[in-house]
C-alpha cells in the first residue's frame, strides 16, 4: 500500500478487508437463496427469478469459492505462532493452487469449487 504513495495505508487495509468479509455475505445470499427468493418474490419479483435461473447462481457461486479461499488463507495467516518464512510459504503454496485451478477451470474441471458444481 505504501508503494501507491498513500498516507492512508490502515484505510486501505481496511478496504481490502471489507471485501473478504463481502463474500461472507455473498455466501449467505447462496445459502439462504430459497427463503430470499420467497421473500423477493412479493417485493421485487425480477430479482427473484435471478434465484431460480441455474446460470446466474452458477455467476454468483463462483466467487462465494473464490472468498472462501481467499479468507482461508487469510485466517491462516494470523496467529502468534507465524513467521515470515511460514507466511512466504502459505502464499506460496496458494498461489500456486490458483494456478492449478485456473489451469483446471480452462478444461472446465471445477471440482475445487463445490458451489459452482
């Protein structure tokens, strides 16, 4: 953040937590989608539809995964027994885990993300 040459770096931080925590929500719209759906179908009908249409919940479940990893790596990443060599590791490891992923999702194998399923 510093290398963006803003003195507010703990607002930026702040940011980029707020969006881990957006897909926490996104999860629970997926989770509750049925009871949400009842309930958008008296006060906005057309969002409701969106809940029953397979390829819009598939655009929707994709990055409910995709936070989920993110904030598993996140959580991972906190604690009082970390070091820097173990930190370099984890982000390592999931980096090289996105790759592999991108790689599966281009031959359409999707198995590393149960929602989008």
């Amino acid at each position: 953040m510093s290398e963006m040459g803003s003195q507010y770096d703990k607002l930026l931080l702040h940011m980029e937590v707020k969006w881990l925590s957006r897909g926490k929500v996104v999860n629970c719209v997926v989770s509750f989608k049925d009871e949400l759906r009842l309930f958008l179908s008296e006060h906005n009908p057309e969002l409701a539809e969106n809940l029953t249409n397979e390829r819009w919940l598939l655009i929707l479940c994709y990055p409910v995964d995709t936070f989920e990893k993110l904030n598993d790596l996140d959580s991972s990443l906190q604690g009082k027994n970390s070091n820097i060599l173990l930190l370099g590791d984890k982000i390592s490891a999931f980096l090289k885990k996105l790759t592999l992923c991108g790689e599966r999702n281009m031959r359409q194998q999707c198995s590393q993300f149960p929602l989008s399923q």
